[in-house]
C-alpha cells in the first residue's frame, strides 16, 4: 500500500517569504467551506506554476494535533511570530483547480487581482508543493519553457517592418511583448494557435474582464483593449501566412485583448471567406460570448471551424450575475450552442469553473442537459481568474458542492463522448482515437 502522504499549510511572512508551517494539515475551500482535500483532488504542483500570498489574508489550517480548524495569524515563536499571509498557486495552463485556498478572506483589506486562486500544500514525504487540481488536456505547447523571449524580440521586429501599415501585427506585437500573451507569441514564432483580435466593444460586462473594468467594483484590467476593427486585408495578412504554414496551425478570433468579436460578425465573415480562397490549410476557431444566435450560422456558413462559447454557469441567474449582459439574454446563448452543433462546428463550453458553484448538484444536472441536448463536444474547464469573495457574493449561493473530481467523473461518467480540454484543438485532433475512455489523464 502507498504511505498517505502528509500535506501541511503552505504560508508566508510580511515580506512573502513561504514556509510550510510546523503545526497546520493543508485545508482547501470549496466555496467558502473549508474541508481537507481529498486524494484524488491533489497532484505535484506542475512545473511553470508559480507561487504567490494573499495580501494581509490569515491562512487556515487543521491542527496536527487535534485535527480542528484553525486561522492563524502570526508565524510561530520560534520563526518569529510575525504577521502571517495565506499563499496561493497559479498553475500553469491545462490544469483545473479541485479547491481554493483556505483563508479568512473576510479580513482582507484589498480587492484581489484577476488570478486563479487554487490551494496549496507541501508534501513531507516528498518534499514538495501539491496543489488542488486534475489535468484536464494532454497538449504542453503551452508550457512556459516553449516561450524563449530572447527569441521573439528579432522576430517581432521582422514582422513589423515587413507589414509597417498592418494595425493589427502593431497590436499582437504589444500583446507578445508586453502583456506576454503566449498566443500572440506564437503568430511570430509562426506555430500553433495565433490570436486575430478583432472587436473593440463588447455587449457583456463580465466581473472578471481582463481588458476593461468599467467600475471599481473589482480591480484593474490585465491589459488594454483593441480601439480598432481590423480590416479584411488587415486580418488577411496576419492569418493567411499562418494557415499556411505554422505548425499545427490555428487562428482563433475572440482574444483577452478584445471585446467580443460577435459584433465584428459580418467582417469576419467576409474575412475567413477571403481566409479560406487563398488557402483550406489550418483550422479557424471563434471564442465568443455566442450572443447573436443569426450570426453563429453566418459565421459557420463563410467557414469557420469551431467555435468556444463562454459561459460561467449554465444556470440564467448565475450566468447573468457575471456576464451582465446589455441587449441579449441568456437564452440566446443556449440557442447559439445548440446552432454551432447543426451547423457542423466543433462545439465547445469555454466553462469558467469555480469551486463550490461549478461541482453543485443543480449546475451539473444544467451542464449534462445541455450536453445532451446541443451535443456538445467538448469542455474546456478554464479556472476563473477572481477574487474568491467577490464571486462568492455575487453569486448569493451558500454552502458546498459535491467536489470539482466528483463533478468530472459524473459527466464523463453520463456522457462518454463528451471531451475534456483546457485548449482550441486542430481539426485532426477533433476526435482523437479513444478520447471516449481518456479520463482521467495523468498529472
């Protein structure tokens, strides 16, 4: 038999320094319930995470000793008794978080920045991090070690002065170089999935936009949004060479440096239809809010191959208290999810999962109905980058779910064909041979 492993609390003083402390068993939240965490909900804290406190929050713990809750505020006597921090991992991609950490966010004097929180512990037998998490999607061409910035800088600077009037290759260059944004690195390194921002507007107002925060409800945005509505040469110039020749080429519209590009439809109709004249090379896919359930047809139509449509919740109430949406209605999503399907596109829920609303029983039975009914293909489980709290209160819901593991294993359990991912997929990779039985996948 495997020895249990023995997982404690991972803090950090004033000045961030981590330390596993002596005297706490690692404690995760799902929701706002703090619990042990299970076994099959830890893994080894995958390499490219990194590792961060939650400013003037008290970590939560059990007790070695009397196996209760504790909060604790100061290190122990020994190693100071200084203020104490909670600590936070933000794992790399292809990962969902299983729990949140454990800390009395309550007494936290700041809005926290648009990250995934996930829980975190050290492992004594092992020594090193665990975090709570299951993979979700195969691909590493989005590990951190592929993206060599001393690498980029001179093939950024090439593709500028080879289109110095392209508005568009001007704003991918600022998104590789100073937002990082790996996809737009990966246009100049001419391979694998590349961005095509297209729309400065959006009709939803999300808690957690990453490119434009209206109130100061939350935080500032990760980035800058596009001011413009690239033209159809524009678009052309950028996509065109890379279904031509990148490796495992995509071109994806529906960016974090955008709107929502459902708006900007009938250009990017007339640009895939320009798209796929000069060449059928590569898979187009389109990220989208799916407002507009006209424009989904209009867009498979002119020849798009997938589309990912977003969605927090498939529960009205939930999806509305994130989304906000301005001139449409949840229905109209669900209508768009089910129109991709008939209209011959990959199908895939770009589910921003939270755990402790994502694993409750009512919002499983939502998914599996949706699942079934619109044939969804495949689930990307993208964890919601949010301060936990101002989630928590936005929903309005209370109590625990049933586990993100748990949750996982009954759709796929009910659902066989249904698809695990974390990424837009190729058209050869649609289907792989048995992604029916490829769950779970190894850590």
């Amino acid at each position: 038999m495997a020895r249990k492993k023995t997982l404690l609390a991972v803090v950090a003083d004033e000045s961030g320094e981590v330390f596993e402390h002596p005297d706490l068993l690692m404690a995760g939240m799902n929701g706002m319930t703090p619990r042990l965490p299970r076994e099959d909900e830890l893994i080894p804290l995958p390499e490219g995470s990194r590792l961060f406190t939650i400013p003037g929050t008290p970590p939560m713990g059990f007790d070695r000793k009397s196996g209760q809750l504790r909060t604790v505020d100061a290190l122990p006597r020994s190693w100071g008794g200084g203020p104490m921090q909670a600590v936070s991992a933000f794992m790399t991609p292809a990962f969902t978080r299983t729990l949140l950490p454990a800390a009395d966010y309550r007494r936290k004097a700041v809005q926290l920045p648009l990250w995934a929180y996930t829980a975190v512990g050290w492992c004594v037998e092992e020594e090193r991090f665990y975090v709570a998490a299951v993979r979700v999607d195969r691909n590493n061409q989005w590990d951190p070690q592929h993206f060599d910035d001393r690498q980029l800088d001179p093939l950024v600077r090439a593709t500028l002065r080879q289109y110095p009037d392209n508005r568009l290759y001007e704003q991918l260059s600022r998104c590789a170089v100073d937002y990082h944004c790996f996809a737009a690195k990966n246009l100049f390194f001419a391979r694998w999935e590349a961005p095509l921002p297209t729309s400065p507007t959006c009709n939803s107002r999300c808690l957690g936009c990453i490119s434009l925060q209206e109130a100061p409800e939350c935080c500032p945005s990760s980035q800058e949004r596009l001011t413009f509505v690239p033209t159809v040469q524009e678009l052309c110039e950028v996509a065109v060479p890379h279904l031509q020749r990148a490796e495992n080429a995509i071109v994806s519209f529906g960016q974090g440096c955008e709107g929502d590009p459902i708006l900007q439809a009938d250009t990017i109709c007339d640009a895939v239809r320009e798209m796929r004249r000069q060449t059928p090379r590569g898979t187009i896919n389109f990220n989208s809010n799916a407002s507009i359930p006209a424009a989904i047809d209009r867009l498979a139509a002119a020849g798009v191959d997938s589309v990912r449509i977003s969605l927090n919740s498939v529960q009205e109430p939930f999806y509305n208290a994130y989304y906000r949406p301005r001139g449409y209605r949840f229905a109209d999503v669900i209508d768009s999810v089910h129109r991709a399907k008939k209209a011959g596109m990959f199908t895939m829920l770009n589910y921003l999962v939270y755990p402790g609303l994502t694993d409750r029983p009512d919002e499983v039975e939502a998914l599996l109905a949706l699942i079934e009914s619109a044939g969804v293909d495949l689930i990307q489980m993208r964890n919601l980058s949010i301060d936990p709290t101002m989630y928590w209160d936005a929903m309005g819901v209370s109590g625990e779910g049933m586990g993100m593991k748990k949750m996982l294993n009954t759709v796929k359990t009910k659902v066989p064909r249904i698809q695990y991912g974390y990424f837009n997929r190729t058209r050869e990779m649609f289907y792989p041979a048995g992604y029916e039985a490829d769950w779970p996948l190894p850590a």
